[in-house]
C-alpha cells in the first residue's frame, strides 16, 4: 500500500525568522533587568490626572492642572548641563535638560503610563516637564515595533509644579 503524500496548507503564515512574540518578549525581559538592575536610575513619574483636570472648552487649555500620584519608573536618564539664554528686560535664565530612554512596553503594560507632553518627572529632587517625545528605536527593524520612548524634559521653574 502506498502512502499518500498530501500537503495541507497551515491557516497562518509562520512568524518572521528571529522575530516572534518569543523574541520580542525575551528582549522586553532583558531590557527590564538591565534597566532596574544594573543601571538602576529611578525616577518619579507624575501624569496628568485627565479626568479631574478642567480643560478649556475651546482651546482645549488647562490652567490648573490636576495630577496622579507619582509612581517609579526605571529609565536610562541623561543630564544636560545648564544652558543659558539671554532675554532682553529679564537678564540672564539657567535651566537644564534631562533625556530620559524608557522601556515602552515596560510603561504600557505592567505600568499602565502612557507619556505625554506636559507631564512631570522628579529626578535629582528636581522636578522637570516633558517638553518633547520621540520614538527612535525599533525593535528587529519592525515599523511595528518602537521599543523606546525618547522623551526630553526642562527644569520646571519655581512655583510651576507643586508636587505635594
């Protein structure tokens, strides 16, 4: 008796070579412990609270805003000397930078935060505002999956945040 030589098709497509849900995770398990264990730059992290912030009906403005609780966060922080700028009637304003690298998938799934422009971070015991965010790194070249969180923060001055 002959056996029968039947090809079946599969109902999907295998992953891509090296870059399945297994890798991916392994990745986001390593960038996890190297960030919280090694370089161990902790930070607090204040989101705007949305639903409790009154927002300007038609500007969609908020002059008060209201915030969450801090919660800790992970990250590669790089400081950024003082920079000066020059104002004409005001004389001379020092402020600071930070670029702060955070783990995407670390915020949005086992944190729940999501970043956004406006929020605070405390870092030093001084308190910065997220002026800027970029995504600039993928994952295994996938437009798909964007791994880091790029954001730059400015020294908030005197009296603009009021973390108590």
């Amino acid at each position: 008796m002959a056996k029968k030589n039947e090809w079946t098709q599969p109902a999907a497509p295998p992953p891509p070579l090296f870059t399945g849900q297994k890798e991916k995770d392994l990745v986001k398990q390593i960038n996890d412990e190297v960030i919280e264990k090694v370089i161990g730059q902790a930070i607090l992290y204040y989101s705007i609270d949305m639903e409790k912030t009154n927002y300007h009906k038609l500007y969609g403005e908020a002059i008060k805003k209201t915030f969450l609780p801090p919660v800790r966060v992970y990250a590669l922080v790089e400081w950024n000397d003082s920079t000066t700028t020059i104002a004409d009637r005001f004389g001379v304003d020092r402020y600071s930078t930070l670029v702060i690298h955070f783990h995407n998938r670390r915020l949005t799934e086992d944190q729940d935060i999501f970043v956004r422009h406006g929020d605070f971070v405390c870092f030093d015991e001084k308190y910065y505002e997220i002026t800027e965010i970029k995504q600039p790194k993928l994952l295994f070249g996938e437009g798909s999956s964007k791994f880091e969180v790029e954001v730059t923060c400015r020294k908030a001055r005197e009296g603009l945040f009021d973390a108590s």
